[in-house]
C-alpha cells in the first residue's frame, strides 16, 4: 500500500488494523484511536482520496490503495493544508485529539461539496465526535476551509456535489436520537 | 501595565503540531515499552475466593502478572484526597482487588506482555472465582440499606452533613405559601476522545522513573510515587503530555494502573505502557452527578423564597476517594445568585456498588442549579409571574458584595460571592432571546448559575528571558485543551512588553515546574494565570534594576516595550531584553543574540563582588499565586425550544449565554469553552444516559449506546461576555472551565416543561423519557 505518497510492505500479521498498523508499525500517530468500534471517527484517514474510519478496517485490506493520514496533508513542515488553516484561524480544536480525524473528514467533505451548504456541513462532520468545541468552531473551519480552497480548485462545481456521501458513517446511522433522518 | 494582549483574540500556539498530526499523546510514546491489561471484575459486588493466573503466566510472551498479594503495597488503601471530618465512613479501594470487589470495572489482576494482543490474550487465561453478593445500585437503594457495600459501614453512608443559615423551622412555618419538591438527576460520564494511558520508565543508572501520564495532575502524582517507591521527589518526573480532554475524571489519586505501570517499569528494567479501551473508560473511571433531593420552600406572594430546606442525597459510589468535596459544592452552590435568608441543607454520601464519584465537569453544580431553578419556576407559575420575573424579584443585586451565603465552601472557608452583576446578566439574555418564535409546542428554557472558580491552595510559575530574547515560562498545571500555552503566554507577554509569539509555555511536565496542584475547579486562569502575572512582573523589575546600572538610570523611570528596557519618553535610550539576560549572568562566555549588544555594556565596572548580596544570576523569577477565597464567576442561559409532540426529537431553536468570568484573556478560548460546556451539556441533558441495571452492570458501555451528540445535535450558541473583574486576583479573572455545562440541565428542563406542559424533576431526559412522562399518570415521579 501507499502511504503518503511512499510504498510501504503489507503488514506481517493480518489481524493488524489499519489504525494501529499505521500508529504502531508505521510510527503516523498522527491518526488516533477514540473508541475503536467506528462511531468517534478519530481515526480518519483518506482511502484513494475517500474519508474511512482506520480502525474499522485491515491494514491488509488497504493493499493495493493510496492511504493518506494526516501527517501527508503538509509534509515536513510545509504551509498548512488550507483545511488545517482554517481550523487555526476558526479556533476549531482545542484538546487535538479529534483534529485529525475532523481534519481528514472536512478534506473529504469539500472534495465532494466544494461549497457546502450549512446542512451538507453538519452532515460532512456528523460521523466524528468532538468533546471539547461543542462543533460550533468546527462549522465555522470546514466554511473558512471551503473560502480558502476555492482559488485552489480549478472547476469547482458551483452547486456542489451530489454524489454519494464520502464519509463512511455507516456506523453512525443509528446514532443520536436526535440525528436528522 | 500595558494591555496590548490581555483580551485579544490571539490564535494558539498549541495548534499547528496538533494540526499536522504531531501531538504527542501518552499512547503515542512506545520506545520499545512493554504493554499491559488490567483484569477487571465483571460484577458490581463480589467476594473472590481465588484467583489463578498460572496459565496467564506460563503463556509466551508473558513478562509479568500482577495480583494483590504480588505487590509490596498490595494491602494498602489508596488515599482519601481530601479528608473531612464529617466523611466519617471514609473507604478507599486497592490497588488490585483480593477479597472483594465493590464495581464492575474495580481492578484485579494486571499482565504485563511483550505485545497488548499477548496482554489481552493472557487477560483472558486469568481465572477469577468470585461469589456473587447482593448489589445496590441506585442511591434510593442505598439509604434503604437493606444490603450494605461495606459490611463495615452502617446505613451505607459515608458522610452526613448538615448546615443551616437563619430558622428553616421557623421560616417554613411562617410561609405565606410553601411546596415539596421530589428531584432526582442520574449519573453523567465525561467521555473525553482520548481514553487514559500511562508510560513510565525506570533508568536503573540514574536512578530515575520517568513517568508519561494522561493526568491533570502531574504534580500530584510525582509526589505520590516518590512516597511510594521511596525515592527524593527530584527523582521522580511525571509529564501530562497531550492531554485528549479531561473535564475532571483525569484528576485522580491514584487509578490503579497510575501506581503498576511505574511499579512494573521498575521491576522489569524495560518501558511499560498501558493504555485504556474505550469500553473500560466507561465503567473504571469516575463518573458523576446521581442525586436526589427534597425540597421544601416557603415563599411569599410575590414569589420571594423565605425559606429553602433540602434533603439530599448523593451517589457517592463504590469508595470515597475525592472525599466529600462533590456534595459540599451541591450544598454551597444550591443558593446560585438568589437570596434565599433561611436555608437549610442536609446531604448523604451514600455508598453504592457502581464506579466511584469525583468531579466531572461542573462537579456537583448542575443538579444544584437543576434544583434551585426548577424550584423557582415552579413558585413562578404558583404565583402567577413569569419565570423571568421570579428570578428578578429573588436576585443578589450589584451592591450586595461581598454576599456572604451562610454555608461551608470546598476550601474550608464559607461560601462569600465576591463579585458580580445577575440582573444585568439575566436581562441582557432576555433581550438576546427576543420574542418567541412561531410554532407549536415550543417553550422557553431560562437558568442562571454561580461557579465558585479558582480555588487554591496555590499555583506557581517560572518565567525566564533566554539570552536570545525568547521569553520560556513553564507552570505544573497540564493542558487538556484550554490553550494554556497561548493564554499564559499572552500575560507574560504584555508584563515582559514582548510579541506574544516570543513566549513559549511548558505546563504540566515536573521537570519544568515542580510545584502545583492540579488543571480543575475552573481553577488555571485564576491560579497559574496570575502566578505567571506574578513570576514575569518579577523578572520585569529584575531586568529594570539590571538596565538601570547600565543606562544609569533609575528602574522606576525605565518600561518594558518591544523587546527592550527604555527610559520612559527616551525611546533612544534602551538596551534590548536579550542583553539583559546575558548582563544578568555574570560569566565569561557567551553565545547568542544579546551578547553583541551586551558587550558594549558589560566593561562597566561597580564596586563589589560581580553578583551582589541578594542578587540571583539568571533574567528569570519564580513566583506564585495563592488566592484569598474563590472568584465567583456567573451566567444566565437561555433559549427556544421545541419539542415535537410525536416523536419528542428536541430541537433547540436559539440558545444564549451571558456569562461573567471577569476579565477576558482570550474571547475566542472563552467562547471555545462555553460551546463546548453547553455541547457537553446537552449531551448530558438530553442524549447521554448510564444505563445500569439492577445488577450494577452498565448495559451501554460504548458509543454506539451513550449517545454523544454530533454536531447535527448541537445549535449554534450565542455568547456574551460581561466583564465584572474579580477584587481577589491581580489579573481580575475568574475561571470558565466549566461554566458553559452547569445551567444547560436547568434550561433543558425548563424548556421542555413549558413547550409539552408536563413537570420535569429529572435529568436526563431522552424521547422515550418524554413519551413516558407524558402518558403516565403520575407525571412527576421516577418511574425507576
């Protein structure tokens, strides 16, 4: 599999989730670990460019594909990532323990949906769970992000995406009674 | 002194390393470290008759297993934190547990493996036979003491206290009007992302552990371990590296695997790491907020409390390890910002076999607030004013400070307010709500609140100009995301008249600061805020009377500004900070960037020894900051809301929060900590339930079950600041850790009352809880 950008072998042992392949065997513990059972979302990472929970997989079920954690969005210490810049303007971390996840989650968001409707936010974020901002700040980033990757892309849709939702939040179907059908 | 940072919205230093994924969490640290599981009772309540870790140990892989009779300290009672006289059937748990355990989650057996998947598996070799004994699980179950948690403790109550100010009695009697109120709140969990996890080392060379520890309590935990192990503290670090939130359950002395890792490390030779899964976060750290109260109130005709007697009772838990400090804050703070001239509070801490209790943020005052505000909405509607009203004719008003409440505080001392403006607080969210929306059964939720913030004993601070002009400051409270390394740096900052960028802040790591107590109680800004306000107007007077031989002027003419000392009018006249420092030490070497600058100054000759009487080398000071009493922050909350009739989804249509911490060092991190209280709130209100059953066992202990709010849950929130500065610190702040959580149960309730018309007495709510409520009968009572 490819790894930010770098080939790296298949794990010795295929019981290895992703999530601690890469923490563990890789040393990108950057990606964290919140619950381990699919509903924090901490554990983000971009599968060929689409946002899936790490621990919900095996690293061995990544052969074959570009995975990108959060150490790849600027590496060795490069400008930010518009997506991080905007969660450092828009205050929108405050532990970090989350942050990577979100960070990963919001790229894929407006890959989708390069201009997101307040809605199409709450549901871009609404697989990760966040216990330190109460997402109000988080809401305003992914909108900031949004404004700051505009220039950057070269044909944005002005409607935005309709596609299929790239987030997996299969898990969190279920989740939060109160959670909009 | 200048105020150029002290209240801008200045972006945090803490950011960019957590945003590019280079935080360093403690499961982040390997360094080649063994890794190890605890075993944990799967009943609530149990006599071990024996246990059996021959086959864990015999497996390959295995380093070591750990049971109580394997440890030197294994028939120790770990500490009661903070003793009173009135906890008098005090119990604590141990280590690892040998003859009986008292919660489902208490710990019994540790393996310590080569790898965690060895760890587990050895886990699982382990045979424990235990014999099941009768469970009590709610409080209500407790005080009827039919079965006990400690054979040795009556009545299941570890603490009794009683306070009265005025004649409850008397004032009860005389009542033009009085009513009695059931309310009960259930237990609540913190939940941070990040799980606990400790990493320690043992350098047999040196003589030194090394400990790694999720903690908000660095400090603590280093003293503990050198009493323990026997070691000069000096030999001990511990370091709260990033910390993936705390809100209270992270302050502990001790969790079990804080004393085994280190003990392990040092029995092994190697690194031992132990991290926490999410499912056993759920029941073996401490939870909060299960109490019942009754209420008696006596009030006039105009809806004026004259007299407020309440009973309660509080679920202490398996052990009392934080003593009684959570129902003495229930106790202290059930007045919030009302008068009330006769009051009278009974409480009993009451032993139950469920996860021990200690403060989770808010600690002890969102039931008080629960109860003291839907008490008055109540005399509200029997009195026929509306609940705005009440609140204006009962309030503390602005001449009123100091208020002294009548009751015993937390640091032994009495409740006395010492600042504040409620009305201003309640009327200016009242205008902010505006009129009611449109629409069916939608209500209006109010609740005000008073947090006695920033409790000693005491914090301290470091603060050290380098020789290239970068300012280093350090504190022993950790961060666990309240951007201490921005709001510490933005004080020192403006006392040192450097850019804010040029001070870098270590918390929480012993070997920086040693000294301290702990991140809690809303306690950081207060305390460390001000040691740093301390310890940097101390190096700032250290490097006026170096500039002053140099410049030959006197210090009380000369100012700190960009980056240099300057005779005041006499901007030419100046000598930059970084050459101070390196006139501050005098020695023959000297690298860096004030040394060019310095040289020109350093021939200057005076009389007497290089370093005079009483002088230190070093452009640096330590100082501290002790307060008198707590700075009483306060806040009113209100909001819109609706409740759908079919399927009781809540909807929050407008949520406000005027709030009072004194003065601002940082708007942006004060409104990240009051969305994030009012998130956690909400959670706690209305989505989030422990679900234990008869048995004491907790049905939901995951995430797919405890309903965390996202952010499709969470309105946007509409804050605003009102600055009463605190008489009782330097800097004028008062803590707002956990004010954004404390009233949000209070609105909730409040809100969902006048949207369906039903009593609300209980927290949490959920829809099926409302579908109940409202077909039910008997609408006020528990159903449980």
């Amino acid at each position: 599999m490819k790894v930010n950008g770098f080939a790296h072998p298949a794990p010795s042992d295929p019981r290895r989730l992703l999530s601690d392949h890469l923490r563990h065997d890789l040393g990108l513990t950057g990606t964290h670990v919140g619950c381990e059972h699919g509903v924090c979302g901490c554990c983000t990472v971009l599968l060929d460019g689409a946002p899936v929970r790490s621990c919900l997989m095996l690293a061995v079920q990544a052969e074959g594909h570009d995975v990108t954690t959060i150490e790849g969005l600027a590496p060795g210490g490069s400008q930010l990532h518009p997506v991080q810049q905007a969660f450092h303007e828009c205050h929108g971390l405050q532990c970090g323990f989350c942050t990577p996840g979100f960070v990963m989650s919001v790229v894929g968001l407006l890959a989708q949906h390069p201009h997101p409707t307040e809605e199409q936010v709450d549901e871009g974020i609404a697989g990760n769970l966040c216990r330190c901002t109460g997402y109000a700040s988080i809401r305003r980033a992914v909108t900031r992000a949004a404004v700051l990757l505009a220039p950057l892309t070269p044909d944005p849709s002005p409607l935005g995406g309709e596609g299929a939702n790239p987030a997996d939040r299969s898990s969190s179907g279920g989740e939060g009674a109160g959670t909009s059908p | 002194m200048t105020t150029r940072w002290f209240g801008a919205r200045v972006q945090r230093a803490e950011d960019d390393r957590l945003l590019r994924g280079r935080g360093r969490f403690t499961d982040d640290i390997d360094e080649g470290a063994l890794e190890s599981v605890l075993v944990r009772s799967p009943y609530a309540h149990a006599r071990i008759n024996s246990i059996d870790v021959s086959a864990a140990r015999a497996m390959s892989g295995v380093v070591a297993v750990y049971t109580a009779q394997d440890l030197p300290f294994g028939g120790t009672d770990l500490p009661i934190l903070i003793p009173h006289p009135n906890l008098t059937h005090g119990r604590t748990q141990r280590c690892l547990a040998s003859e009986v355990v008292r919660y489902a989650g208490e710990a019994v057996v540790f393996v310590v493996a080569e790898s965690r998947a060895i760890a587990e598996d050895a886990a699982e070799l382990v045979e424990v036979d235990y014999e099941p004994l009768p469970v009590v699980i709610t409080p209500e179950t407790a005080a009827r003491a039919e079965h006990l948690v400690h054979d040795d403790v009556p009545g299941n109550v570890a603490a009794e206290m009683v306070q009265e100010k005025g004649n409850v009695a008397a004032a009860l009697e005389s009542a033009p009007r009085r009513k009695h109120f059931h309310f009960r709140y259930e237990r609540g969990a913190a939940s941070p992302m990040e799980a606990r996890a400790v990493w320690a080392r043992w350098s047999d060379g040196e003589r030194k552990l090394t400990v790694y520890d999720s903690t908000q309590s660095p400090t603590s935990i280093r003293g503990g371990l050198a009493v323990l192990f026997g070691l000069p503290e000096s030999q001990v670090d511990v370091i709260a590296p990033d910390v993936g939130g705390g809100f209270g359950p992270k302050i502990m002395l001790f969790y079990p695997d804080e004393l085994l890792v280190p003990y392990a490390a040092m029995q092994l030779g190697r690194p031992v790491k132990w991290t926490e899964d999410r499912q056993e976060h759920f029941t073996a750290v401490n939870q909060e907020r299960g109490q019942v109260h009754e209420v008696d109130v006596g009030y006039d005709d105009g809806g004026r409390v004259l007299a407020f007697d309440d009973d309660f009772i509080h679920d202490g838990g398996a052990y009392t390890p934080y003593g009684i400090i959570l129902p003495i804050i229930t106790a202290g703070q059930l007045p919030g910002p009302y008068r009330v001239p006769n009051y009278r509070v009974r409480f009993r801490d009451m032993y139950t076999n469920a996860t021990p209790t200690s403060p989770y943020r808010g600690a002890g005052r969102p039931h008080a607030c629960f109860v003291m505000e839907r008490t008055l909405d109540a005399i509200a509607a029997d009195v026929g004013i509306d609940r705005a009203e009440v609140r204006r004719r009962n309030l503390i008003q602005p001449d009123e400070f100091p208020y002294d409440v009548g009751v015993g505080w937390q640091d032994g001392n009495t409740v006395v307010y010492d600042s504040g403006n409620y009305p201003k607080l309640l009327e200016t969210a009242l205008e902010k709500l505006g009129p009611k929306p449109a629409g069916e059964n939608v209500g209006m939720g109010l609740g005000m609140y008073v947090e006695g913030t920033g409790v000693g004993p005491y914090e301290g601070a470091h603060v050290q100009v380098l020789v290239s002009g970068k300012v280093v400051a350090a504190t022993g409270i950790p961060s666990q995301g309240q951007a201490h390394a921005t709001v510490w740096a933005q004080v020192v900052a403006d006392e040192l008249g450097v850019d804010v960028r040029d001070v870098e802040i270590t918390s929480g790591d012993t070997r920086r600061f040693p000294w301290g107590v702990g991140t809690f109680a809303s306690r950081g800004a207060v305390t460390a805020g001000n040691a740093m306000h301390v310890a940097a107007r101390m190096v700032a007077e250290k490097a006026k009377k170096i500039a002053a031989d140099h410049l030959e002027a006197d210090p009380a003419d000369l100012e700190l500004v960009a980056g240099a000392v300057r005779v005041k009018g006499s901007p030419q006249r100046g000598i930059p900070l970084a050459a101070v420092a390196v006139l501050s030490n005098p020695v023959r070497y000297a690298f860096g960037g004030g040394t060019e600058a310095a040289t020109q100054f350093t021939p200057k000759a005076r009389p007497g020894p290089p370093l005079a009487d009483g002088e230190e080398p070093g452009l640096e000071a330590t100082g501290y900051f002790s307060p008198a009493g707590s700075a009483w922050a306060s806040g009113c909350h209100a909001a819109w809301l609706r409740v759908d009739p079919k399927t009781y989804r809540l909807e929050i249509l407008k949520y406000v929060v005027v709030h009072d911490c004194g003065k601002v060092i940082n708007p942006m991190v004060v409104e990240g900590q009051i969305e994030g209280g009012v998130a956690q709130g909400i959670g706690g209100a209305f989505y989030e339930r422990l679900a234990y059953d008869s048995d004491g066992q907790l049905r939901n202990a995951s995430f797919m079950e405890f309903l965390m709010p996202y952010a499709t849950e969470i309105p946007k929130i509409d804050i605003e600041h009102i600055e009463t500065p605190s008489p009782l610190n330097p800097l004028g702040v008062k803590g707002v850790g956990e004010a954004g959580v404390i009233p949000v149960g209070a609105v909730i309730g409040s809100g969902i009352e006048d949207a369906l018309g039903i009593p609300i007495t209980e927290m949490p709510l959920s829809p099926l809880r409302l579908y109940e409520l409202s077909t039910s009968a008997s609408t006020s009572t528990s159903t449980r």
